[in-house]
C-alpha cells in the first residue's frame, strides 16, 4: 500500500511513521526545505546556537510525542531538560514551585507555599482546581477563560501571576476570548495530572533535530514540492498527478481548503480557510558574555501598554549546554497580534528594556553587550482557541483521506502533542482503524 502525507510538520511526521511502522510505503510532500513545520530549525549563520523558528516547550503529559520519540530512537532524557513544575518571575516578585510528591499533593503544595501570591489568592487556586475536577473538567458551553475565573471568583493577583500567563503559554490567545473547556483540559492533564505530567520539557537541541529529522530519513522525501491538488474518491486519491492509495493532509487550514478545492472534496473543505489564528513572537538576543538566569525557563510581567509584551524568557545557552560561552536569551510573546503590526525595531527595543528592567529588579547584574537580535513572528503560529470554534476530525468522507494538524479536533489548543496526536489518528482512519 502507498501513502502520501502533505506536509512535514509534527502532525504529518506522526501520521508519516505510524503508516511506515504499519507497512505502507509513505511519501512526503514539503513545500520548505526542513522537516518540523512550523516547530523547525531556522538556518543560522555565523556560528552561533541554533534557531527554531519560534521556542517551543513540552510537558510530562506528552505521552504521545514523547513516545514517539522514542520509538525513532530519539531518548527524551538526552534531549529535553526536565524541569519539575517551578514558574519564577525574574523580578523575584512571583514563585511557585511544585515538589516531588505524589499528585495531587506536588500542585497543592506549590500553590500553597506560591511566593508573591496572598493567602486568599492560594485559597482560591485550590478552589478552582477542585471545583473543576468534581464537575470533571467540563464547563458551560462558550464559556471564556476570562468568565470561568469570575465565576470561581479569582482574584486579581492569581489571574494576573498564575492564569492568565497559562493561558497565554497554552492556548494562546487571551483570557477574555480563549475557551475555557480547552483551558480545563490543560489544567486536567498536566496541574492536576500525575506528578510528572506537570514536567517542562524545554528541548536542549533544535526542534527540527528532536525527532522531526529521524522521521524524515525513514520516508521518501519530496522537499520544495509545493501540494496544488488532493482529490480523493473511494478507490484512492490523486495527489498532484500521482495516484496513491490513501493520502494524510497535514497542512494548515487555508491550504487545507486550497488543495482540496479542485476535485470532489471542494464543498468538505469550503470552511476550513475561515479558522481565525494568533501569532507568537519571538526575539532571540546573542550576548557578547554568559548571562545566566537563575532558571532556564522564567516569567516576565507583560504591559502591553507599554510595548513590553514578553511574557516567558529563556536561558538558550543553558539548555543547549554552553553556559559558560556566550550567552543567548529568548524573549516570548504569545497572542502578539498587537506586536506583530508594531515597528520590529521599536518591538526589539521595548522586549530589550523590558527584560533589562525586570532582571535589575530581580538583581541579576546588567545584561551584557547584545551582538545580535532576531525578531521571528510566526503571525499564524496557532488557531485562536476560541469558545465553539468548528474544529474538523482527522476522518472525512473519504476512507482514501485523513485530515491532520493542531488546528483539527484534538481536544487540546493548538500545542505540539495536539499535533502528534491529529497525525496517528488520520494514519489510523485511513488504515481502517480510526
């Protein structure tokens, strides 16, 4: 049996080797030059680290993407830095670490003893946390996140240093338009899952070298091939000319839509290229000396009013293991649509002072000379997680066809493990098993 997959990013990668791994022989179509999609490596000269085209993390309840990893040969221990569940802000003023006990005690405890947050912010974390579970993480339909935190009656202080900023790290987009059934499904698998769920993940090589690269040496590539038609029927699917048996479209929505619309899934696909999304910033700083963070991975106050729309901050050197050559720093902005219509150099600027600000704050010492700064906007790096948004199945009409990305229906916003999910769950709808 032949496959093709269209695109080659996580979800067209996972729907890659789950169809090799069942016997079929897989084709992969790639209008870029590198696998990963839109989690790949950027080329980089010079010399230096190297550059995805956005900083990406994981958590512990990947189960999927991490088992994937592993059946490639790619040992998630080597190349992901396991951080236990610890947010610190680098002013000093916000801390939360979860110790190693048995869940759900590790959550309660870090929340309990979070520094920054007043006693009655504590309570009221708990509160929500077990509210949502005994309603088993389902809320009203077209609820927001913004809405679910007034009902559960949320201070200020915890939705300004702990929900919101996860919100925007998962779902990204804000409080007052993300879904909060999408939000509760976060909070279900990884602050109230097994300990080790709640994890960070943060990868010590470049994404494209995580695992993308080792699934791309197992297929027949076919890079610079950009997809123009995929028209299924039921005996097969015709994929630019060429006949294959069963094909996995793993693009994002608008191509999705423009692949589809010449052949007979045109009127299946009319709604596809209406799915809004949010861009995500980020602006990569190669330093002249070593900066180390206190944390490889940290939070930063964001005030859009200001232009400082950094909300995560992270130690590139440390992860990469070259702490003690030149530092490197990424700065984060997700839903950055604001960000994304601004100057880039004014953007540069604001991200700059706002990361020296709230380091002097923090008393690390001055941030040193900056040789070099990358300001990546990926402005359709994720769907807007909204309330009710129509989200396609990986299964269509066609047995012959399978839908796959972050943007279908997964049950998570648009995050990796969204990704490696939507791929083995078209492989297994066109193998006959979805």
């Amino acid at each position: 049996m032949k496959a093709a997959v269209v695109g080659a990013g996580w979800a067209g990668l996972s729907a890659a080797v789950a169809l090799r791994d069942a016997g079929w022989e897989v084709t992969v179509y790639e209008a870029g030059r590198t696998p990963g999609g839109r989690a790949r490596r950027v080329p980089r000269e010079g010399g230096a680290l190297p550059l995805d085209n956005g900083q990406h993390i994981l958590l512990g309840a990947y189960a999927d993407t991490l088992a994937l990893m592993r059946r490639l040969g790619r040992d998630p221990e080597t190349l992901l830095a396991r951080l236990p569940l610890r947010l610190a802000s680098l002013d000093g003023g916000f801390r939360l670490a979860a110790p190693r006990l048995p869940a759900p005690w590790h959550a309660a405890w870090g929340l309990l003893t979070a520094r920054g947050l007043a006693w009655r912010d504590r309570r009221a974390a708990l509160r929500l946390m077990r509210r949502l579970r005994a309603d088993r993480w389902r809320v009203p339909a077209g609820e927001t996140v913004a809405r679910l935190l007034d009902r559960l009656r949320q201070p200020a202080g915890v939705i300004r240093l702990l929900w919101e900023p996860l919100c925007l790290a998962a779902l990204n987009t804000a409080p007052g338009q993300a879904c909060a059934q999408l939000y509760a499904h976060v909070l279900r698998d990884s602050l109230a899952g097994r300990r080790a769920a709640s994890d960070i993940l943060v990868p010590r090589v470049d994404l494209s070298a995580l695992w993308p690269d080792a699934a791309a040496a197992t297929c027949r590539m076919r890079y610079g091939h950009a997809v123009r038609a995929v028209d299924p029927d039921d005996g097969g699917i015709v994929v630019d000319g060429t006949r294959y048996d069963a094909a996995v479209l793993a693009v994002p929505p608008a191509a999705a839509a423009r692949v589809l619309a010449q052949g007979r899934a045109a009127q299946f696909a009319a709604g596809l290229a209406d799915i809004p999304h949010s861009p995500i910033a980020t602006l990569t700083l190669r330093l002249a000396q070593p900066w180390p963070l206190p944390q490889p991975m940290m939070m930063l106050h964001d005030y859009p009013a200001e232009g400082q729309d950094g909300q995560w901050v992270f130690d590139r050197a440390w992860l990469a293991g070259a702490a003690d050559g030149p530092g490197e720093i990424a700065v984060v902005a997700s839903a950055a649509a604001s960000l994304a219509a601004r100057d880039r150099q004014q953007v540069i600027d604001a991200l700059m002072v706002q990361l020296r600000e709230q380091a002097a704050r923090g008393g690390l010492p001055p941030m040193p000379e900056v040789l070099d700064a990358t300001l990546l906007i990926d402005r359709r790096a994720t769907f807007m997680a909204l309330p009710g948004l129509p989200r396609a199945g990986q299964a269509t009409p066609w047995r012959t066809l399978g839908l796959a990305g972050d943007w279908t229906d997964t049950g998570y916003p648009g995050v990796l493990e969204g990704a490696v999910r939507s791929g083995q769950r078209a492989a297994a709808w066109i193998m006959g098993a979805g």
